[in-house]
C-alpha cells in the first residue's frame, strides 16, 4: 500500500524536476543566443543617389558599442559589384573588435573626386562627383547612428588612388573626418612626371574595364590647372593639423603575396614610386610641424595581401582610437 501511495507522488516531483530543468535550458539558451546577436558585428548593404550620378552600394559591417566607423576606399580598377575590400581582404572583421566599416562601391578612375567635365570618349557618359558622393553618404551613415566616438567624426582610409583621396578629401573636411590613412598612395600628384603618370594611368585602367580611357583633363584640367596642386596630399599638410594621420608603404621586394608574376611585376614599380612619395611626405609634415604615424616594412608590393597587414597593425597600434 505505501508503494502505491509513493509512485504518483515521485512521478508528479520528476515531472516538477524536468519542467524547471527544460525552463533554466530555455532561459539559459535564450540568454547565450541574444548575448551572441549583440556581441557579433552585423552585415548591411544601403544605396545613395544624387550627385548626377548613377546610384552607389554602400556596404557596411557594424557593431553596437563600437568606438570607430572608417570608410575604406578602393584603388584605381575599383569595380560596380562590390570594394577591393571585401574582394581581396577581410578587413571586415575590424567591425567585431571595436572599428565600423564602411565600403563605398565603385570609383574607377575617379580619385573620389569632382571632376570638371565627363571624359570625352568614355562610354561613362555622367560627370564623376565622387566628394559630393562621399558627402552623401556621410550623411547616410549620421543617419544610421554611426558618427561613433566621442568626436563624432570618422576615419577614412584607402589604397593607392584611395589613398591619396582619402588624405584630400580628409584635408578639406575635417569637421567629419578626425583620422586619414593612406596606403601605398601616391601623395604628391603635381610633382614632376605624376601629371603624366596620373594621364597614363587613367588611359590604361579605362581601356582595361572595357568602358574607353579616362582623360586627367576632365577630372583636373591640365597640367598646369590650379587643381592638381589643390589635390596634392604633400601641398595640403597645412590643413592637416591636428588630425590623426597615418601613412604606409612598402620597398617593392617580394613576399609571401606575390604568388602571381604579372601583378607582382607591375606592383613592384607602382609600390616603388609610393614609396619615394610617402617617404617625402613623411619630411614635409616634419618640417611643418605636423605629427603622423608611419608603417615601413621592408617587404611588400602593390597588392592586397600587404595592405590588409597594414590595416590591422594600424588597429593594434591604437590608431583608430580617438
């Protein structure tokens, strides 16, 4: 008889047992699953329009309680489908251990700049207005809450062609841009021979994607046009004080990313130059007073794989921070 009596009693104190058990897993579960969402950084792709200019992917990998948002811009045969960034790099992963990215699509040729006129005998028939473009989408990304810091302003970087733009346009818009990173930029355009290297270059890069050469004409007028020197990073370190500035490029001898003979042959000059150019930067801000950072080393060419590396050792040196 207490057998009988007993049994219904442990059953029901099991059944107890089992749903506080399933109850605590859920919760705990629960718990795991939105501190994992909130600590994981996010993926998001928005468009800008305007400009006279055709509509450009913006994508960007964000995190909540991040304390940097840097846009990142690409090189020279930058194309529509999405940056040289997420093509080549995975410089994305900043965005999961403090640092926003942000990855405007497109800009071939363009320098992110305004250019006079559209390029007679380009199959791109609108005039380039890349700073406007760039106006946009800050003004996008403000939007999104993303201006994080306790300045409120961002970081922006490039590569070669984005280097140099970024250091510009950093110059003449410091009250939203507080840091400019330049990689492997060319950063004294109206030096002898970079007018017409800039000329060729253009020639070269609109023939190779198929759309008919680019004319430094109508992005700066000639060679002689005022607006060379006004996009030249060495002739506007003046408006650069006080910003976080920071310059990298590498000797042009070979490394473990030069696995392909014919980029790496046309990367070692192209790097080679960058390097004279930075160097002669690094003087002139000296001269005038003006601190930045540098990043030197001694291997590494005009490829991907190099700058990757140097995004990162600018994020463990501190230099995103404000």
């Amino acid at each position: 008889m207490p057998v009988l009596t007993m049994r219904p009693r442990r059953l029901a104190m099991r059944r107890r047992i089992l749903v506080c058990l399933l109850v605590v897993a859920t919760i705990v579960g629960i718990g795991s699953i939105e501190a994992g969402s909130a600590n994981a950084s996010s993926f998001g792709r928005f468009y800008v329009s305007g400009c006279g200019m055709p509509t450009t992917p913006v994508d960007m990998w964000t995190r909540w309680g991040n304390y940097k948002t840097v846009i990142a811009l690409d090189g020279l045969r930058a194309t529509s489908d999405m940056s040289g960034w997420r093509h080549e790099t995975r410089i994305q992963r900043l965005a999961d251990s403090g640092v926003n990215v942000v990855e405007p699509v497109g800009g071939l040729a363009s320098f992110y700049t305004n250019w006079n006129e559209a390029s007679p005998g380009n199959k791109i028939k609108y005039r380039y207005r890349w700073t406007c473009r760039l106006n946009t989408i800050i003004r996008e990304l403000d939007a999104r809450g993303l201006a994080v810091g306790p300045r409120g302003k961002y970081a922006m970087m490039g590569i070669s062609m984005g280097g140099s733009a970024a250091m510009i346009y950093g110059a003449y818009h410091r009250k939203r841009i507080s840091h400019i990173f330049s990689m492997s930029g060319f950063l004294n355009l109206s030096a002898p021979t970079m007018r017409e290297a800039v000329r060729l270059a253009l020639i070269d890069a609109g023939v190779a994607a198929g759309v008919g050469p680019f004319s430094a004409d109508a992005m700066w007028g000639p060679p002689w046009d005022k607006r060379w020197v006004d996009n030249d990073a060495l002739v506007q370190i003046p408006r650069m004080r006080g910003m976080r500035i920071r310059v990298a490029a590498a000797t042009g001898v070979w490394g473990k990313y030069n696995t392909e003979a014919i980029g790496s042959i046309k990367g070692t000059p192209l790097e080679t130059v960058s390097m004279a150019q930075t160097r002669t930067f690094e003087v002139a801000a000296a001269l005038a007073g003006v601190r930045i950072t540098t990043d030197f080393p001694a291997v590494g060419t005009h490829q991907w794989g190099y700058w990757e590396e140097m995004v990162w050792r600018a994020k463990r040196s501190g230099w995103f921070r404000d």
